[in-house]
C-alpha cells in the first residue's frame, strides 16, 4: 500500500528511465509509477529475458522488466499515431492500454518459457498475469479494470487488445528487437518505427497500412531467423533441457522419500508440494518471491547432492559443460537411443533407467505466421482489406513456406564424452 500513498500523494511525479534501446521512457502516470514500483513487477529484474541464451550471446542479460518497460513504451507510441489518424481512444483506455502491456509478463516464473511446464504445471504465465493483475487491482481500489478487460480481449474496442496480445503487437516488436540489441544478431532487427507510423483501425480492427508490406515482410522474416539463430539455439535448447531435467530429477527423488532442499523457502515448497498448482490463486505470494536466483543457487547446492544424476546435471550447468544436441530431419532410431543410454550408463556409473536423464529426444517447432490465429491484415488504398498471407508477393504469399508454415525439428541430447553417435 505504500507505493498507493505516493499516487495520491505526489500526483505531479515523473520519471525518465535510460534505456538502451530507444533511449529515454516516460513514466508519468501516478498509477503507472504505483505499479512499477510494487514487489510484484520489481521481481521481473531478476529474471531473464532470454532464459540461457547467454551462454551462447554474452550480452543477452537484459529482464524481463526491460522488455516490459520496452513493449509499454511502444505501446505509447502506438497509441499516439492512432489517435493522431482520428482514432477515438480515450485517456482512460490509454492508461488501461499501457497497464495492460506494462504487465503482460509479470506471470512468467524462473527462467521463463523453459520451467513454465514445470513449477506450476498446468497453469499458463498469461493466467498468472491475470491473477496477478486482479490481485493488484483490489489494493488500487478498482483502478486497473480496463487494463484487465483490454488484458482478456473483454474490452469493446479489439484492437487494443490486439496491440497486447497479437500477431503483430507491440510484445513482439519490443522483443525482436531488444533481443536482438543484446544478442548482437543484426538478423532480428526490424523496422518498429516505421509498422508503428503504418498501423491503423479499420472497422474496429488493428490494421496496417498498405505502404508497410515490406516492412511486414522483414518482421515475419526477422522472427523465423530469430528462433533459430538464438531462441532453439542448440545450445540454449540443450541448457534449457537440462535444467528441466535436473528440477524432475529432484521431484522424482521428492517422491521416493528422497531428501532434497531448494535453497530458498518459496522454490522449495512448490517442489515438495506438487499439487499446489491446482490452488496457485492461494500461494501467489510465494510464487512471486521466485525468480532466476532460487533456482540457480538450488542448482549449485544440488552439485554435491550424494544423487549422482542430479549432482551430474547440475554440474552441466553449472559448468556449462551442456550435453551435445544434434538437430535432425527425422526422430533418432530407438536401437540407437538405447545404445546412447547403456554407454551413459556405464560412463557415469548409473543405472540404465536413470541414463534418460542425460539421453533424450525432443521437438523443436518454428511458425512465422498462422492465419488461424490472430491475423495480420493489409488495409489497401482501395478499402481492399487482405490477409498478409493473401498479399501476392515472393516471400508472404499464402503456402509459401519460406516464412509461412510451421517448421519442426527433432533433436537428441547426449554426453559429449560418448564414442557412440546417433545417426
């Protein structure tokens, strides 16, 4: 309640954040500034954007507090251009809209999309945003409802929500390129500035300009490189995967009677108390004082467990002496996952059944645009209005896979010290 006191009490403050990316941000909105400055969305300075990725990008440290304040400051300019064009959003929607987006990920958990499936199983960030978003409205008195109804897609007017959440929102454009700032990969970069100026509502839906094709285009393009050049990165994928592992080896030992203590209180008890998440609306408390830090110091203390597969997985990463991952067209043959598993077997003195651990398969799937899912749509000079997969070019038109259809690649982890090589 405290940063609620100081909305009230200094209506007049204003603060300018130095960002990287697009230099100053403005924060002057009393309950803006209420919200950034609750424990709930300052927990997102300690998790990483990017998950492991800088293992492979040394650069790539930003948080997702950084992504957050990006996309919000997008989203005011957004919203500026639309209203300059004659769109009717009115200060409150504005407000709802920026809130909306401020705190669109304050759901995500430690390491964000790799551990998603495993602390709380079952239940999806966006819902954890959501309960987040409506806790904090009871203690600002109601303030943030059309920040949740735009956040739910309840609100009248779609395209604000699709400015939120959509094929061509201002999450996306925000990530794009603040991943790519920090990584150093010039693939990611695309023109923000320019789909902002281009973006347009017609018949109450968010469109683009038909000048902006190109500009589309390099988006679509940009994201494909994007997820495979750093998101399924084999070497994030493979750090990614073990720590999955190495937090279900500690369940599975949990589950036997098997003594194993996260280093910090919250980690610990959604470990232990795995039915937790069919009641996470009564443990967000604790659920929010967990972030990258319980998890990687667990993760060091779990090097001198006396389990040997947990103590193994730990030390990959701690180490990051990471499995070796091999992307292939096809699944790797199961006479072949088993010879992997035996040599594992005997190389780190653990059973056959424990070997799954180290030697794994999985999928990795890369779609640029799904017309099924929120579209992108071209509003032409004309009034035509076209789907970009419907645009009659080289690279966007529909069925092409260059940028359109889903990718899917499967891969296989081993240790590297293996003389045996899937094939």
């Amino acid at each position: 309640m405290q940063a609620l006191t100081k909305m009230k009490t200094n209506p007049a403050t204003r603060k300018i954040i130095n960002d990287p990316v697009y230099g100053f941000i403005t924060v002057d909105h009393p309950l803006v500034l209420a919200v950034v400055a609750h424990p709930y969305y300052q927990r997102l300075r300690n998790i990483h954007q990017m998950a492991f990725a800088h293992l492979v990008y040394p650069g790539a440290m930003h948080s997702r507090m950084h992504h957050s304040l990006g996309a919000y400051h997008l989203m005011g300019i957004a919203l500026h251009e639309l209203k300059s064009k004659g769109i009717d959003i009115t200060p409150e929607e504005e407000l709802g809209a920026k809130l909306a987006i401020l705190l669109h990920d304050c759901g995500h958990g430690p390491f964000s999309h790799a551990l998603e499936k495993e602390l709380i199983p079952g239940v999806h960030h966006e819902q954890l945003s959501l309960l987040i978003m409506e806790k904090l409205n009871e203690e600002l008195q109601g303030k943030l409802a059309v920040a949740i109804s735009i956040f739910t897609d309840q609100y009248p007017k779609k395209f604000l929500h699709q400015l939120v959440s959509g094929q061509l929102d201002v999450d996306r454009l925000d990530y794009l390129n603040r991943d790519s700032f920090f990584t150093g990969v010039a693939e990611g970069v695309i023109g923000y500035d320019r789909i902002l100026k281009m973006l347009t509502v017609h018949e109450g839906q968010l469109m683009v300009e038909e000048k902006a094709i190109f500009s589309i285009e390099k988006f679509l393009i940009s994201r494909r490189l994007m997820y495979w050049q750093v998101y399924l990165h084999k070497t994030v994928v493979s750090a990614e995967m073990t720590l999955v592992h190495a937090l279900r080896r500690a369940q599975e030992l949990i589950g036997k009677g098997i003594a194993v203590k996260a280093a910090t209180a919250a980690l610990d008890f959604f470990l232990q108390n795995r039915q937790a998440a069919a009641a996470i609306k009564q443990h967000l408390d604790l659920f929010f004082r967990l972030d990258d830090h319980d998890v990687m110091a667990s993760i060091k203390n779990w090097c001198n467990h006396p389990d040997r597969v947990l103590a193994e997985l730990s030390k990959l990463i701690v180490n990051r002496q990471l499995l070796k991952i091999r992307f292939t067209s096809d699944s790797t043959a199961v006479s072949t996952l088993d010879a992997l598993r035996k040599e594992a077997a005997i190389q780190l003195e653990i059973t056959e059944q424990e070997a799954v651990y180290f030697v794994f398969t999985g999928e990795a799937h890369n779609t640029t645009y799904n017309p099924k899912d929120d579209r992108i749509q071209i509003l032409f000079k004309n009034g035509q209005v076209k789907d970009i997969s419907a645009v009659d070019h080289a690279l966007i038109n529909y069925g092409n896979s260059i940028s359109y259809g889903e990718i899917k690649k499967h891969f296989v982890c081993y240790p590297r010290t293996l003389k045996t090589t899937p094939h």
